[in-house]
C-alpha cells in the first residue's frame, strides 16, 4: 500500500481462542492511548485465513474505525512458492453490513482508495441519539415538543439528508438510551476526555442572562415638586420678587400687586394703565407655558415607564443594591460573575418556598438568554409583576458538539460544520432566529401595550390633587386671617 496508510498495525496474525482476548486488549489499549491516532487514519490489519470475520468487524465498530483492509494470509501454503500467500482482501460497513472482498491479484497500487470506501454515505436508518440543553437559537422547543434551532437543522440535514439516517433529540434524559455507553452527541454540555475529544466548538460564544424586577415605586413627588430646571426656577423667582418691587417703584402704574391681578383677577384689565397691562399680559404668557410644560411632566409620568434609574449592565447591578438568587441552581458556578451579590443556595431556596415567584419582585435572577427575553416581552406575568433583561451576559462560555468517545462522525461533522461556517449560512440563519424573535417580543409587547394605565400609574394625579387641596387650605385659611375684624 502507497504512504497514506498512516497507521499500521501488525496484529491479530493468527487469530485463535486462546491469544485473541489479549490481542484485542492490546490493540484496543494501543488505540485508545496513541497520541497520534486519529478517525481518519487508514490501518492494514493481517490475519490468517482461519480468522473471524465477524470478530474482527466487532472490534473495529466499537473503536469507531471504519478505515480499515484486513489482509488474509494463507499459512498453509510455502512463502516460497510462486503462488501469491494473501487470499482475501476484505472490509466490512458496520451499517450496511455490506462486506467488499477484493482479489489479491488485482490490487493497483494507483488506486488504494477503492480498499477503503466511504462508508458514510448511507447509513441505513441509524438513530443518531443526541443530547442537549435548550439554548436558543440552537435548540429550542416549538409546539408539540417539537425541537428546532439552528443545531437542529444543521443534525437534520447532514444526518438525515445526507447520510439517510434518523435524528431523536432527547432533553430531559441524562442516561443515553437503547442501552448505548454515549450518546452519539452532547450539545453545551461536555466532559472531559484525556484524548481524542471529538470536539466540534462553534464559532459564538454563548451565555446566561440576568433578569432583575422592573421597578413599580415611582418617585412623583421629585418630578412633581421640582419640575423644571435652575433656568426656569431663577426666571419664576425673579418674577415673583419683580412683581411687588414694581408696585413699590411705580405705585402710580401699578396700583395693586400684580401677582394678585394675574391669579385672582384683582381688577379689571381693560381699567388698568397700560405698562400695567404689558407687564401682567408677558407673565400671564409666561406662566401659561410654564402650565402646560407641568401638564406635560404630568402625563409623561403616567406614560413613560422608566423615568428611574435601573441597573442596565452586569457592572452596574454589582455597584447597586440589587441581590441575586437562584434556587435550585448551583450558584457557586456565578461566584466570580457576581461578586458578593448572590445569595447562598439555602437562603434562595428557604426564600422560594416562602414565597414562590414572588421572590422576583425583590432579587434578579440568572436563566437562558433566549428565556429571559420571552419573560420581558410578556410584559405582567400571572404573577402581576414585570422583569427586565440586562444588556450583557454572565457565564459565557464556547458552545461546543461532543461526539462520543469513538464515534466514527466526527471527520464528518469537523468538515461539514466547518463548510457551513464559511459559507456563511451559519450565520445568517442566526441573525435571522434572533430576528425573528426580536419580532415576537414585539408583537407582544403590542398586544400587551393596549392596556394603557394601570391604578398606579395615575398615583401621581393623586398626589397632585391631595398637595392642591393641602395648599389651597392654606392660602384659604391664610385669606381668612388677612381679613379685617370688624369694629366693636
């Protein structure tokens, strides 16, 4: 054979009950150990014409090598002879279980590819068993318990499609199935192998995401008590100290307190001099603007939901008070994510059986990413509160796809995942996933954003009405006062 047989292995030569036990160890020990062993490495194995045919086929399947020619050696003949000592050439598909036999006669050293043909092609029905916890976009759940994502359709088509073999997703199962060692391939969740990993590692990183309870006290009294600027406060002082000078300086023009003319009509203003009438008609305008920007400060506190300040990043939340609890996860894993801001494990979960979801009313919590964005977009949950998303993410890590430990896939998949990566498509079906859920949280967000006002929304047109009345009583009381007593 020409030099791209890059393993060989004399063994298994004469292949009988007493040394095949030990044979087979040491090949497979050799196998599992070599640093320089890989799926793709072609191996000539010689065994006399005595040997298993079935036992040799076994052996090879469970390591995952499917490139491999066994050479059948007639002992029974003279090496010196003139009659050619290799009988049978053969290899065997372990899906198929098509055996290829070939004449030792015509082997064409220009043609070695014919001994090792690829046996992936078509796989017969195989039920590729893969495992994975639900991240979207690659693997999320549709109606039906149905998985989908963009991992899902790139199993689908290249073991499906291309190599007609089947797919089961298994969630919620951790022990592969149908009495498997492994399951043929681990989404986000890998083990760590000392060699030969199998590894395919996306090209994104992934994460969690921090939701935190969207804020429900609002703080009207600070907007409803001061709400213009130092600008605006410095002009409405230096009316209200210009008013009363110029009843000092000009009594003659400005008979009565021009406040007192522009508020409660103290006069008629068609009677009054006319700078009395230029000065009371530039602060009447001025005090209508004035009105109706409060107005408007008004109405956009019973709109504008995020008129407070809120954690928006995860170096925002550790420098506020927020706290995060996680129940029923191990939160030692967000320890140097989230530093002095997770409660222990036992206080989360003593806190969750005391309160139950209402929990997230006062602490943020970490989930998925693609989870915490359908929890926003709904808007007040059927627990009658709202969470937010933070804009970056704790725990990010490389999403990889693990195959078992001798799975003879993984050239495939290394390669065709890598192809479908260049061309591109891998990431434009990700942006449009994400985009298609962006347009979701949207057309939630509009169906629930028809309920305008809810009864604390219009909490600051109590406080408004109930500060009026206060100060009305006292400018009422202090009228009173003011009054002349009349003469005994």
């Amino acid at each position: 054979m020409d030099d791209t047989m890059r393993g060989l292995m004399h063994g298994l030569e004469s292949i009988y009950p007493t040394t095949i036990a030990r044979q087979t160890a040491l090949g497979f020990h050799r196998l599992e150990t070599h640093e320089c062993y890989s799926k793709s490495a072609k191996f000539i194995i010689i065994a006399d014409t005595a040997s298993n045919r079935t036992l040799l086929g076994a052996f090879f399947q469970t390591l995952g090598v499917l490139n491999y020619l066994v050479l059948l050696v007639d002992r029974t003949r003279a090496l010196d002879t003139p009659e050619p000592f290799v009988d049978k050439l053969y290899t065997e598909n372990p899906f198929t279980r098509q055996q290829y036999l070939f004449e030792a006669h015509d082997h064409n050293a220009s043609h070695v590819a014919r001994y090792y043909p690829d046996k992936l092609t078509d796989i017969r029905g195989y039920e590729f068993l893969a495992f994975g916890l639900y991240e979207f976009p690659y693997i999320f759940e549709m109606t039906g318990n149905r998985p989908a994502g963009l991992v899902i359709e790139a199993l689908r088509y290249l073991i499906v499609r291309k190599l007609n073999g089947t797919l089961r997703m298994v969630r919620n199962e951790r022990t592969p199935l149908d009495g498997r060692p492994e399951f043929d391939l681990t989404f986000a969740y890998t083990d760590f192998r000392p060699h030969y990993m199998h590894d395919v590692t996306l090209k994104e990183r992934g994460g969690h995401c921090i939701l935190c309870p969207f804020q429900t006290k609002r703080d009207f009294l600070r907007h409803l008590l001061k709400p213009f600027s130092l600008g605006i406060w410095l002009v409405l002082g230096a009316l209200l100290a210009a008013c009363p000078l110029l009843g000092r300086l000009f009594p003659r023009w400005f008979e009565r307190n021009l406040l007192e003319q522009i508020f409660f009509i103290a006069a008629t203003p068609h009677r009054q001099p006319f700078p009395t009438r230029v000065a009371s008609f530039a602060a009447a305008v001025l005090i209508f603007f004035l009105s109706e920007a409060y107005n408007a400060k008004i109405i956009s506190l019973m709109s504008v939901s995020k008129y407070f300040v809120r954690p928006e990043t995860v170096a925002e939340l550790l420098a506020s008070d927020y706290k995060v609890a996680i129940p029923g996860v191990r939160a030692s894993l967000l320890v140097n994510w989230l530093p002095g801001k997770l409660l222990s494990a036992d206080r989360s979960a003593a806190i969750y059986r005391a309160r139950g979801e209402l929990m997230y009313t006062e602490y943020c919590t970490v989930t998925y990413c693609y989870m915490a964005n359908l929890y926003m977009a709904s808007g007040r949950n059927e627990y009658g509160f709202q969470q937010y998303v933070l804009q970056d993410r704790v725990m990010e890590r490389f999403l990889t796809l693990q195959l078992a430990t001798h799975s003879p896939f993984y050239p495939t998949f290394a390669e065709f995942f890598e192809r479908y990566f260049q061309s591109g498509l891998w990431m434009y079906r990700l942006d449009e996933l994400n985009a298609n859920l962006k347009h979701e949280m949207e057309t939630i967000k509009g169906r629930i954003g028809e309920v305008v006002f809810y009864f604390e929304d219009l909490g600051c047109v109590w406080v408004l009405i109930v500060v009026g009345w206060v100060l009305a009583t006292v400018a009422f009381g202090a009228e009173l006062g003011s009054l002349d007593r009349p003469i005994k």
